[in-house]
C-alpha cells in the first residue's frame, strides 16, 4: 500500500481527490490538511509515502510547505493545481527549487472532458514518485553550513574537448547553479541530456540563456560543436557526439525507459573522446548513467557525481557513487569551479555572472496575479 497525505483548502475538493485516489487498491490516504502549516505537522506523525499537495492555499501554499517539508521531514511531494499547465516551465523550475518530484492539474469537474485523464494522471505520478528516495533540504540561510563541503583536490589541467551532463529531476536550478560559474571563454562544448517532459525543453533552452554567458541552444544533428556553447538534446532523440565533434540525434530505443539517455550521451562520449572529457551525472531518478560513467572514469575522463545533500532525488548520482564511478562528489557551485579549474580557468564571481533578478521579479508577479485570480 502507498499511503499518500492529502492536502487541499478546498473541502470539496479534498473529499473528490480522496475518492480518486482510493479508487487505486494500491494507494490509501492516512491523513489530510487544509492548509501548509497543518501539512508539515501531520507529515511528521504520519510519515506517509507520498503527499499529494495543492500549489495555491491561504496562510503557506503548496511550495512554501513543500520546502518546509522538505527542511523538516522530507517526503516525496506532487503538486497538484487547478492551474498547473504542461509549458508553464517557471512553474516547473520553481516547483523542483521547492523540492517537489511532480506537478499535474487537479481532475477538476467530473462532468468534464478531461477528467478521466487526469485521474489517471494523478495516480500514475503517486505510484511513480512512492519510493523515490529524496533527501533533506536545508533552510537557505544554513545551506553553507548544514551540506558537506568536501571540495575536491584541486586537479591539474587536463586536456579535455567535451563535458557531457545527465539530470533529471530537479535539473534545472543544478544546471543554473553549475552553467553560471563557466565564463563565456570555456573552451570546449557541453552536452546536456536532460529528462524532461515532451514540450519542456525549448523552456529550459529559453530559460538557461538568461543565466549563464554561455551560448545555450537546441542540439541539431550534423552541427559543428563548439566551445562556448551548451547544447541540449531534443524531445524524443538520443545526443551524442563524434570524433569529428559534430553532434549525432538518434532515433534508436529508449535505454532505461528514456530517450534521450544520459546512457547513450556518456557512451558516445567516451568512444570518441575516451580521457579527453568530462562526465557530469546529477539529480535525478533511478540509475540512467551510472554504469556509462564508471566506463569514463576506467577511460581516464573526469567524472563528477552531485552530493546526496544538494539533490532533489539521489538516484542517479547515488548509483554512480555506490559503483565507484565518480572521482568527485560535490555540490553543483563546486562542480561548475571544478570544470573551470580542469581548463585553467577561474570560475565566475557572483559579482560577474548574469543578472537574474528579473527572472525572480517575473516569478513573483506571476505569483501575485494568480492569487488575486482566485480572490
């Protein structure tokens, strides 16, 4: 049984989830909240396996729980909101910064259309998220002091022509904290599998380019890789590279359920650039990557895992690790000098990388106008 919190400000609509999850043998609801505060409480006595959060409610909405939550006693959180849409890639990035594993739209009015569907949706994102190892956040006025600073030996220059990284869950913000330390100057290419849903990845594209001083596209195949550039692989194509440096879309099977693979990234990376690289394995879900990243790391590349206390889900950087396949283990600030120091280069001060202040504003006026919609 996967017993599942339920936490809404609407009794109508807690009473009409409770009744759509019960529907699944498999899943039992233990307790309710009707608001964030009550939530974080009851998370503590009940310890439930999955929390099925709604975003917006009066006194804490769902992503200040979700974080407090995650501070406290942390749990697998879907949110779930009458205004939740699948491009509305913000929300995503704030939902992952939060510590959420999903987001889907509240089923809403039996009588409609799309009820079934997104029935079937809620209960498939609490069978997928039960389980699903996440790991405490710290408050953010004691991230500097509550997570292992284990920085790494500083290591010597090393000849490297490619970085390959593999997220997924809770990638963006990661990708943010490493992309924004890297100079405009960084020498060589990076390629960027990141699992995301169909439709989501021109937003990160669009998203990445206002926070680093890299040239952030969309991988074409046949294109010319270049240094300086980040290249992210496209829905539903496998990315990787050739010992010319041009960039290779593949349409072959999923490996691990996923396609595109952080698998099929590492593997083309080391059979063409074998030590000459660098492979990157972030949060994320199950184990796409690790046993590719212990190969690079028997070919001599760097190999870098990001730290259980800094992810969103210690699944794939938790599996490289278990194998040996990681050199380094660090936080992703640590992990952007770490790829400066490879190149001989000094990673960006806070002072140097992009202003992106306007983003924080966008977000918080989207906030403010969703809220005086619902009033």
């Amino acid at each position: 049984m996967i017993s599942v919190l339920l936490v809404d400000d609407s009794d109508s609509e807690r009473d009409r989830l409770a009744e759509v999850l019960a529907a699944d043998p498999a899943i039992r609801v233990v307790a309710t909240a009707a608001d964030g505060r009550t939530a974080a409480a009851e998370a503590a006595v009940h310890d439930p396996d999955v929390i099925v959060m709604d975003w917006e409610m009066p006194t804490m909405d769902g992503l200040a729980a979700t974080r407090s939550i995650m501070e406290a006693h942390p749990r697998p959180v879907v949110l779930c909101s009458d205004t939740w849409r699948p491009d509305d890639f913000d929300g995503m990035t704030r939902i992952h910064e939060a510590g959420a594993v999903a987001a889907v739209r509240k089923p809403g009015d039996p009588s409609a259309a799309a009820f079934d569907d997104r029935c079937r949706e809620l209960v498939r994102a609490v069978h997928r998220s039960a389980g699903v190892k996440v790991v405490r956040r710290w408050r953010r006025d004691d991230e500097s002091n509550g997570r292992t600073r284990a920085r790494a030996e500083a290591p010597a220059q090393q000849s490297i022509r490619v970085v390959a990284i593999g997220v997924s869950t809770g990638g963006p913000p990661v990708l943010e904290a490493i992309l924004s330390r890297l100079p405009a100057s960084f020498p060589v290419p990076i390629l960027i599998v990141q699992h995301i849903a169909d439709g989501f990845v021109h937003g990160l594209v669009d998203w990445l380019k206002r926070v680093t001083r890299l040239q952030v596209e969309l991988a074409a195949n046949g294109e010319c890789a270049y240094g300086g550039h980040v290249y992210l692989a496209p829905d539903g194509r496998h990315l990787g590279i050739d010992a010319g440096g041009r960039l290779v879309l593949d349409d072959s099977p999923p490996e691990r359920s996923q396609r595109p693979a952080v698998s099929y990234l590492f593997r083309s990376v080391g059979a063409a650039f074998a030590g000459q690289s660098a492979g990157v394995l972030l949060t994320g879900m199950g184990s796409d990557g690790a046993a590719e990243l212990k190969h690079l790391r028997a070919l001599q590349a760097v190999t870098i895992a990001q730290n259980e206390r800094t992810c969103t889900v210690f699944g794939m950087p938790g599996e490289a690790i278990k194998i040996g396949a990681a050199k380094y283990v660090l936080p992703p600030d640590e992990i952007g000098d770490l790829l400066c120091r490879i190149c001989g280069l000094r990673g960006l001060t806070a002072a140097e990388r992009p202003d992106t202040a306007g983003r924080v504003d966008f977000e918080r006026e989207m906030r403010r106008t969703k809220t005086n919609e619902r009033a």
